[in-house]
C-alpha cells in the first residue's frame, strides 16, 4: 500500500510542479493564472506536508512544506472568485479575512505541536466556522453572478461548480471524521488516488486551451470584452435596434436595468439578448454592456467645463449607477484614477487650450 500511495502522490506533486511552472511563465500578470499557479504550489506543499511516516522528509524541510500548504483553503477560495468575476481584484476585506485565516491556521499547527499553550479545540472550531463562511461567500457570489452572466459555458459552470465544490468537501469531513481514526493508511490512501486523476484533469484543462479557459473559452480578462464573431443576418435588425435604444434613447440611464427588462423592451427572447450581447457584441456579462455606455456617458460630463460644479455623486445617478461607490469601482477599473482625480486632469487641460 505504501508503494501506491508513494507512486500516485509524488505523480500528483509532480503534475502540479509543472502547472505552477506553466502558470508563472505564461502570464505572471494574469490575477487568475496567478492564483491558479499558487494554488498549485499550496497543493504541492500539502501533499509534500502530510507524507506518511516512512516517506517523511527531515523535519526542517517539512516544517517549510507546512508553511507552504497552509494558504491552499484562502486560495481556493480566491481562485474561484477570479473564475467567475471579471472585475476580480484582491481587495483589502479578501486580502485581511486571508491573512487573519492563514494566521490562525499556523496558530492552531503551532499548538497542535505543542509550541503554544492554546486552547486547540476552540480554535479549531473557529476555524471550521471561518471555512464555511468562506464556503458560503463563494456560494453565493457565484450563485448571484448567474443573471449578469453572458457567458453560456460559465453560466452552466455556475450551476454545477458549487454543487461539486460542496459533494467533494462533504465528503472530505465524513471520511476524515468517521474513518480516518480506523483505518488511516486506506484514508491516506483514498485521497491521493482522488488527488492525481483531478490533477491530471486540471492540468489537462489549464493547458490545452493556452490557458484560455480560464477566462471560459476568451483570453480578455481586463476589459471584460472579447472577439465579436460574425453576426447571423436574422439577428442584424436586432442588433440595430439594441443599439438605437442605448445610443438615442438612453436606456442605460434607467438605474438598476436588468437583462430581462431590457428583453422586454425590445420584445425578443432573454436567450436570444444574451446572446446578441454576448457573441454580437463581445461583452462577457451585462454590467461590461451598461458600463461601457454609462462610463462613456460620465466621462463626457466630467470632461465638460459647463458641468464643473455637477456634483460626482449626480453624474453617477443620472448615467445610471445606484450609488457612488458601485460608480467609483467601475470607474477606476476602467481609467485606473478615481472621477475626480479625472475631472480634474481634464478640465486642467481645457484651461491650458
């Protein structure tokens, strides 16, 4: 037994040393590639950390496995997010909730080795109870993203990701909980054999692809667009209608206008929308769609002298946003400076003309 496990581990280690290496090389840049790439070396460092006794490195070295592996929950948690958001940034409430999490885990190992007095059992719990707040986050983020999705094979990934991410996580807890203490060796063994053909997969699906997927099949992470194919000439009216009613009308300006009101204003199908938007139009989801009319809309407003004394807070409702802060996020990913700091730069160069 001790020989398969040996095998299928190190094979596992092996597969996730290259995807980190293919992942660092390729787009160190890429936040998705990125955190698939520290993830993998989280993994790598995991397997490495809990070998069985007698493939056990020296203890200086698995201390250093340890520390490795003990981010790979917070970067699940945050690989995941990036899959599914477009506007995917490491933000101080992920980036604090991560360390405070990742610091109590080396607290709870610290104490379970007996280098600190602490109440193990308590903060264990605390831990549990932080892992499924993080469960539940991704949940729900995930799940909350569906309507807004334009994309047809991350919609469907939506569905079954938190199921599968659920299933494979309950299962962990109850054969850790109710067989681990029987019979440790056929556990140990169970979870590396499950952890090399999911590598295998996983590496399979990062690389094929030139690391495409993970953007869901489009290689256009910042702009939240990607290439437009060619429009079926059933669906041209359609385009020029959807086009009319946001260029003329100003139909973005309505705040809170969802895909499915707007489908009903031109009285076609929401698939058929989704699609136009989507493959017509290259928008990943329909938030890129209204921003790219309501930013441009705002820009022209704070780039005029005449609306100087306009406050920013106004502009953002009369484009359409619900409030200012949804504005100044979407606004700086967009420019990289806050509206002010734009409104400033532009009319300051108007000055000078």
């Amino acid at each position: 037994m001790l020989f398969f496990e040996a095998l299928l581990r190190f094979s596992t280690v092996a597969i996730l040393l290259v995807f980190a290496i293919i992942a660092f090389r390729h787009s160190p840049k890429n936040i998705r590639i990125v955190l698939g790439g520290c993830l993998a070396v989280s993994l790598f460092g995991l397997l490495l950390a809990t070998l069985p006794e007698p493939l056990a490195p020296p203890e200086p070295i698995a201390i250093g496995f340890r520390i490795i592996e003990l981010p790979n929950f917070v970067l699940i948690w945050l690989f995941a997010l990036a899959l599914f958001d477009d506007e995917f940034r490491i933000d101080l409430p992920k980036a604090s909730f991560g360390i405070i999490y990742v610091a109590w885990m080396a607290l709870v190992q610290l104490a379970l080795h007996g280098l600190l007095a602490l109440p193990v059992q308590t903060m264990i719990s605390a831990l549990d109870l932080a892992s499924i707040a993080l469960m539940g986050h991704l949940f729900w983020s995930i799940m909350a993203g569906i309507k807004n999705d334009l994309m047809p094979r991350r919609r469907a990934a939506r569905f079954w990701f938190p199921f599968a991410l659920a299933v494979a996580g309950g299962a962990a807890i109850l054969v850790q909980s109710q067989l681990h203490q029987q019979y440790p060796e056929a556990v140990s063994l169970f979870r590396v054999a499950l952890s090399l053909p999911l590598a295998i997969w996983g590496f399979i699906w990062f690389v094929k692809l030139d690391l495409r997927m993970l953007a869901f099949g489009h290689d256009a992470f910042e702009s939240g667009k990607i290439p437009a194919t060619v429009l079926d000439p059933r669906d041209q009216h359609a385009r020029d209608r959807l086009l009319g009613i946001m260029d003329e009308e100003h139909l973005y300006r309505e705040q809170g206008l969802t895909i499915s009101q707007l489908a009903e204003r031109m009285n076609i199908p929401e698939h058929q929308l989704r699609a136009l938007i989507n493959r017509g139009l290259g928008y990943r989801n329909f938030s890129s769609f209204l921003n790219h009319y309501r930013l441009a809309a705002a820009k022209a407003d704070l780039s005029n002298p005449h609306c100087a004394r306009k406050q920013v807070l106004q502009i953002a409702m009369d484009v359409g946003y619900g409030s200012l802060a949804s504005f100044n996020r979407a606004f700086r990913i967009s420019e990289g400076v806050p509206p002010s700091e734009y409104r400033q730069k532009c009319l300051a160069e108007v000055l000078q003309d």
